[in-house]
C-alpha cells in the first residue's frame, strides 16, 4: 500500500488573467439625433386601417351568426310544420275510428265474428270492504291500514 496514488493533486496550473476590454461612453442628445423613420400621417392612417378592420371584421362575423341562426331558425321550423302534419293525419285517422267504434251496428257486426252475443243473466260481484285507510289530511297511513287489515 505505500505505492498508492494520492486522492487529490496539489499542483495546480497558473491561470492567465482575463480582463475586460475597456469601454468608453461618448454623451450624446438623446432623442434629437434619432431619425423618424415614418411620417406621422402615414402612422395615423396604418391606424386607421387597421381599426376599420377590426370593424369590418367584427361586422363580418356577426353577419355570418345571424345567417346561421336564420338557418337554424328555418330547419326548426320545418321540422315542427312536419309534425304538425303528422299529428293532424293521425287526428283525422282517429277521427273515423272513433266514428266507427261509436256505431252501434259496427259494433254488432263486429260482436258477430267474434261469437260474442248479448248476456242472458246479470251477474255482480260485492267487494269486501277496502283495508286501505287514509288519515284527515288524506294522505295513506300505513298504521290504521295495518289495524284495518288485522281486524282491530
């Protein structure tokens, strides 16, 4: 073990010095020397321009939403007519059914192909009477339907 390396190196290699280049500040008068690239006229009217585009742009889509409601508007509108004209044939065709089914000589016609004929006795039936009980508000009430049903 006494020909181990060592874990760190101590010699290190000079660095060079870098220094920053020197700058000089010449004063100037600020905005006077500027040049104008453009005339102030041809700024206002660039302007103008572009906010009668932004009109007729604006005008432009609310044309195009009305045409579309209108469009909307007009395929509802028929869709609700063609209802209407299915609910009135189906009104007529009801109209002669309830005429037939009305006819007593429909009726007996009918009666005939199907064997049926008039009862020869009378028959009734009694009802026990109902369990079911309702309190003073007349709303159900399940404990006095439950006395009803158990005879109490």
């Amino acid at each position: 073990m006494a020909g181990a390396a060592p874990a760190y190196r101590y010699s290190y290699p000079e660095r060079e010095t870098v220094r920053a280049p020197r700058i000089q500040v010449i004063p100037g008068s600020g905005k006077k020397d500027r040049t104008t690239y453009l005339a102030p006229g041809l700024v206002t009217f660039a302007k103008f321009l572009a906010v009668a585009f932004v009109v007729f742009a604006f005008f432009g889509f609310a044309r195009i939403w009305l045409s579309s409601a209108t469009v909307t508007t007009a395929l509802s509108s028929e869709e609700v007519s063609a209802k209407i004209e299915t609910a009135r044939s189906f009104g007529s065709e009801l109209e002669v059914r309830e005429g037939y089914l009305s006819n007593p000589t429909y009726l007996r016609v009918e009666a005939v192909k199907l064997s049926m004929g008039a009862s020869h006795a009378q028959a009734s039936i009694v009802l026990p009477e109902d369990i079911i009980k309702t309190d003073e508000a007349g709303n159900l009430s399940l404990s006095q339907s439950i006395k009803a049903a158990n005879g109490c």
